[in-house]
C-alpha cells in the first residue's frame, strides 16, 4: 500500500446543475501518476419523519439515473455548501411532505459515494410533525405515505427499497430507537 499519494492537478470536466466532474492527476510515491475521476457535490440533508403513530413519511419519486420510481426519506441539496444540515432537512421536510417539525435530531451522516465523490448527507429524525403546506419544486412530484418500521425492514430486505440514504437511514433509527 502506497503511503504517500498527492494530487498534482485537478482540471474540471464538466459542470453541472448538481455535481461538477473533475479529472485529478495524482503523484504516487513520487515516481508514477494515475488520473483519478472526482464528483464534487455541494452536499445535502435527509430527514426521517416519524408520525404520532410512529409510521414513518415516506416520499415516492421518480429517480431519472433509474428510470422508475423509488421510494425514499425526505431528502434535498443544500442551497450552497456552508448550509447547515439541520436547516436544509428542516426546509425538505415540509417542502416534500407538507408537514414541520420543532426540533430535528442529528441520526447520522453519510458519505454516498467515496470511491469518486465527496457527496456528505446529514440525516436528521423529525417527531411531533405539524400539518403546514407542502412546496414541491415545478419539476417534483411527490406522492406521500406512511409504513411501518417494520413494512420498511421488509420493503428494504425485498430489494423494493435501494436507496443507500434510505437504507441507511432507516437501520439507523431502527438500531438507535430498537424498533
């Protein structure tokens, strides 16, 4: 295993809506280089509503990468990349499922991707949810419903949950609040 690895050269590729597509060069022990891809991404928040009831929201979407529909946590990009988490899952929250909460609790935070992407999703649980409007962006479309923790350990072992925020997510509270 090599020790000693550096980037000598990051030139950009591609920039996007989402993400920005890099090329690095990167100097192995002084003697070799290998171009290495990087996604830049400005990073997001997810949130886990958890009803009275304690069914958990989920949202329903299409997902373009897959073309089909997937069933998720509530979830957005930061606005800019020194958002704080808690803000972004909070707007998310009540932009998706049309409900706020008082207060958010960190769960966990997730890097996606590590191999080539700096992608770091900061997941928060929402209880006590508050009936407020829904504000889906003009090309969203979201349909809500909520599942049990169970129904969602069996969607998630079934493979009809993929997501790796969702999955994740999920175990966490399930792990953290033994449900």
């Amino acid at each position: 295993m090599s020790e000693k690895i550096r980037r000598v050269n990051r030139e950009l590729k591609y920039k996007g809506v989402i993400v920005d597509f890099y090329q690095d060069t990167m100097e192995i022990d002084g003697s070799r280089t290998a171009v290495w891809d990087f996604i830049r991404h400005k990073g997001a928040a997810a949130v886990v509503p958890v009803m009275e009831d304690g069914r958990i929201l989920m949202v329903r979407q299409y997902r373009n990468a897959l073309e089909r529909h997937t069933l998720e946590i509530p979830a957005g990009a930061l606005d800019k990349e020194d958002e704080p988490g808690i803000v972004c899952a909070g707007r998310e929250l009540e932009e998706e499922t049309g409900y706020r909460c008082g207060q958010l609790e960190w769960l966990v935070t997730l890097r996606t991707t590590v191999a080539f992407c700096n992608e770091r999703i900061e997941v928060y649980l929402a209880k006590n949810l508050v009936p407020s409007k829904q504000h889906l962006d003009e090309d969203e479309f979201i349909d809500l419903q909520p599942y049990t923790m169970e129904e969602l350990k069996k969607k998630i072992l079934t493979g009809e949950i993929e997501d790796a925020k969702t999955v994740s997510a999920l175990m966490a509270y399930a792990v953290k609040y033994n449900v």
